[in-house]
C-alpha cells in the first residue's frame, strides 16, 4: 500500500526560467583554463627563490642538535634508573612491587634481613612515588 506521490504542477513562466537558469552554468574552456594559468605564474614568479631565509635554516639545525642532546641526556637517565630499579628486581618482571618483596621474603637463604624486605615495601607503597 504505497501511496501514490504527489505531483506539483508549477506554472509554466517559472518552469521556464528555471530552465534558463539551468542552462546558463558558465564552463571551463581552454581559453578560461589559460588565463588562470597565466594568472598563476604572474602571481608566483614575484615570490622568492629560496622559502626559507639562511638564518632560519640555523635555527632549525640549532633546535635539531638540542632535541638530539636532550634525548641523549633522558636516555642516559633512564639506563641509570633501570639499573638502580634492577637490584630490587628479585623475579625479574622488569618492575619493583610488592611481588619482589614476596620473592625476597620466601628465598631460601634471603640474602636480605627483615630490616632491609621492610625497606623495600616501604619504598614500594610510598606515596611519592620513589623507588630504591
């Protein structure tokens, strides 16, 4: 049961406006694609050669080498952290918690005294979130 759709019937002088309009949409013809071409290299032949000055590329390098020696220092930084977080890293998880101190405490032997598995839970729920 689809209703039929309802047709309008325009009157006839706007319908023929329309059409008008209609056929009236301006094209690009090879002379209007040449003009704007011509237009173009005008516009772009007043620009500089080089887009960017000397003394900008400096600073761009300059940038480059202190991004390059600020990455070298954090890396530095971080090896020595991992180096001091790896001592405490008794099941070899690649993290301090409280599982570390669980192995330290059941190892046979424990290398460290009470004091020292105390130490280290401490320093594993701490706040301020610093490790040994």
């Amino acid at each position: 049961m689809n209703p039929e759709p309802e047709t309008v019937e325009l009157p006839r002088d706007l319908v023929e406006r329309l059409e008008r309009l209609d056929r009236s949409v301006s094209m690009l013809t090879p002379a209007v694609d040449r003009q704007v071409r011509e237009a173009a290299a005008v516009h772009f032949a007043e620009r500089p050669d080089s887009a960017r000055p000397a003394s900008r590329r400096w600073a761009v390098l300059g940038t480059l080498a202190a991004s390059l020696v600020a990455g070298a220092f954090l890396v530095r930084m971080q090896t020595g952290m991992e180096a001091t977080l790896l001592a405490n890293d008794i099941d070899g998880s690649g993290v301090v918690d409280i599982l570390d101190a669980f192995a330290l405490a059941r190892m046979d032997g424990a290398p460290g005294s009470q004091a020292e598995i105390d130490a280290l839970i401490g320093d594993i729920v701490a706040l301020d979130g610093t490790l040994p």
